[in-house]
C-alpha cells in the first residue's frame, strides 16, 4: 500500500463569476468545495495510475464527511486520525473576465503539539514493512515540524519506504532523517544549501552532496525544464515534451505519484524518470490537482528525452 499523509487539510471553496469587485454583493454564484491538500493529489493520481492507495492524516472531526465521501469516490482509502473543530478554509473567487483570481487563505483551527505525539503512534500502529509513506506538503503550526521526520525514523525501522516532499524546517529536519527519496523543486532545492544554484552541472554536484547523506534517489524538479535525478554513481536529465499548459500548479505532486508507482513496480532509474516526468507533463495540461489520466501518461512517456550529466 501506498500512503500519503495529510498534516494540514484543507477545504477549498471555489467561487466562478465573470467579475468580482471589492465591496459588491454577489448572488447565485456556483460554489465548488474541494477537500485538498498535497497527500490528497498524490493519493489520488497513484490511484489513477492502477495502484492501491490511502490518505492517512489528521482529520478536523466537523470536516470528515467532505474528505472520505470525496476519496470513497475516487477509491482512495482513507485513515484519519480524529481531532476536534473543522479544517481550514481556504476561498478562490475565479473571474471569467480577465481571467484573474483572488484567494483568501484561513488560519484554521488550532491543532496542538499533544495532537502531533498522537499521531505518532497512530501513524506507527498502521506501518507495515514493504508498504511505501510519502510525506507531501506542509504540517499544520503547533503539530511540530519535526514530525515527518520523527515519522520516517519510525517507517525506517519498521522497514517501510520513505519519500518526502516539503519544504522548510520539516524539510530540513526530514533531510535529516535520512528518507528513501527527496524531491525538492529548484527553490526548495536552493533554500537546503541557502544559495543559488543554476545549470545542470552545478545542480548535479549539489544534489551528490544529498546522496552523501545517506538519501537514496534524489529527484530535483525544474518546472518546464523537466528534471535531474541522482541515484548511487548515476545522474540523469530528464525533460518532458511541450504540452499545451493549462495549470502547472501541483506537476510536482503528480511527479512524486509517478516515483512511486515506478517504484512499487520496481522500474528502473531511467524508466522511473520517464514515468514521473510523463505524470508532471500529464498534469499541467489539466485544471484541478488530479485529473490527468493514465493513457495520457502512457502516452507522453514515449517522449520524455533521458540524457545522463
Ligand atoms: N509546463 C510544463 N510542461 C511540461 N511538464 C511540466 C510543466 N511544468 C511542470 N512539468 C513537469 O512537472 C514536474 C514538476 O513540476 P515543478 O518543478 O513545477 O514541481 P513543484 O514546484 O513541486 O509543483 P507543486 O509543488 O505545485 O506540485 C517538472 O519536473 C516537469 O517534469
Ligand atoms: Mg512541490
């Protein structure tokens, strides 16, 4: 089994009207709720690529509903740990003229440190040595950013694969903990060593220093530009072929569901580059976070271009 965690849910209400002006009223306005976050994206295109997977997380008691009934279609599994209040959420008004957005984005309500030595043991009571735990996204404030990586010491004794894909203090502190995979993209990449880091080469011997650190397969994404991908003595660049880009937001949550299915499926380094990169292509040329399909990725893999650094 597939999990990915959801440490900060969030529910996102999504307002469609041709022109949105501050201090107006608007009537009628079709509303969209969507249950999101980034174990919820990854959870869900794996799903689509053919492999089994579950969102486990911490889950605001009033908000439960909206997120299983939403995963129960999609036939994701869902284990969520019950805590009290409602997830936060967040508001998109989407204007049809100008094509521009607006978003308000809430605090939510409080989850405390307790919370977080909960989850520990309950994320611990559902590993299973030869399932694979992704940690996506970020941790809700007051859970304790050294989760993740208290986690993924947990998963590595109990001879569970770990991939991580966050950013800040929960990444440095992950980094540390020595997952399986890391996929940071190029500012994530940047802010682990506090400084620029432009071309392939340059990019290439960075991402070494992380393979020296006792991380396995490193997978820095570059939007557009495709991917390098470090693992033992090998380095590859992988760059997808043009697409029409509708929404790149979420290409990177897509490429992590391809790493693991390829991984799941014990593909090799060069096909399990192929197949990520494909996912991220798939998806940028769809809104919404999931829906691309898997004849696309498929398709799309015949033209990734592989070259080694
Ligand atoms: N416009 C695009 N055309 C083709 N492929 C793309 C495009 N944008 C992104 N991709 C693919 O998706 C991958 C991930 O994109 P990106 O580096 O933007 O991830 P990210 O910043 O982590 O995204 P997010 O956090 O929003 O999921 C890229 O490595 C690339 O393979
Ligand atoms: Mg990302």
């Amino acid at each position: 089994m597939i999990y990915c965690t959801l440490l900060n849910p969030a529910l996102d209400l999504v307002y469609s009207t041709e022109k949105f002006s501050a201090g107006g009223t608007l009537r009628d306005i079709p509303l969209r709720v969507v249950p999101s976050g980034k174990g919820m994206n990854v959870a869900c295109i794996v799903r689509t690529l053919g492999e089994e997977s579950a969102v486990v997380g911490i889950m605001p008691e009033e908000s439960r509903n909206r997120f299983t009934s939403w995963l129960d279609k999609k036939k994701v599994q869902h284990r969520f740990m019950a805590v009290q209040g409602e997830a936060r959420m967040n508001v998109t008004i989407l204007e049809s003229e100008g094509a521009q957005s607006s978003h308000i984005n809430s605090r939510g309500s409080p989850i405390g440190r307790e919370a977080g030595e909960e989850f520990l043991q309950f994320a611990g009571s559902h590993l299973a040595a030869g399932d694979e735990w992704c940690f996506s996204g970020s941790i809700a404030p007051r859970l304790g950013e050294d989760l993740y990586a208290r986690i993924i010491a947990q998963c590595k004794s109990a001879g569970v694969d770990t991939f991580l894909d966050t950013r800040g203090k929960a990444l440095s502190l992950g980094i540390a903990a020595g997952p399986l995979v890391l996929k940071p993209n190029s500012t994530e990449f940047e802010d682990i060593f506090g400084e620029q880091i432009q071309g392939v080469h340059h990019l290439a011997l960075k991402g070494k220093k992380l393979l020296d650190r006792g991380i396995s397969h490193v997978f820095i994404t570059l939007g557009s530009d495709g991917m390098i991908a470090l693992h033992d003595s090998d380095c590859l660049l992988s760059v997808p072929p043009q697409v029409k880009s509708i929404d790149t937001v979420g290409c990177g949550d897509a490429l992590m569901a391809g790493i693991l299915v390829a991984w799941k499926r014990r593909f090799s380094f060069s096909e399990t580059c192929r197949l990520a990169v494909a996912c991220g292509a798939a998806k940028a040329m769809h809104a919404g976070p999931d829906a691309l399909t898997r004849d696309e990725v498929w398709q799309l893999m015949e033209d990734v271009k592989i070259t080694a650094v």
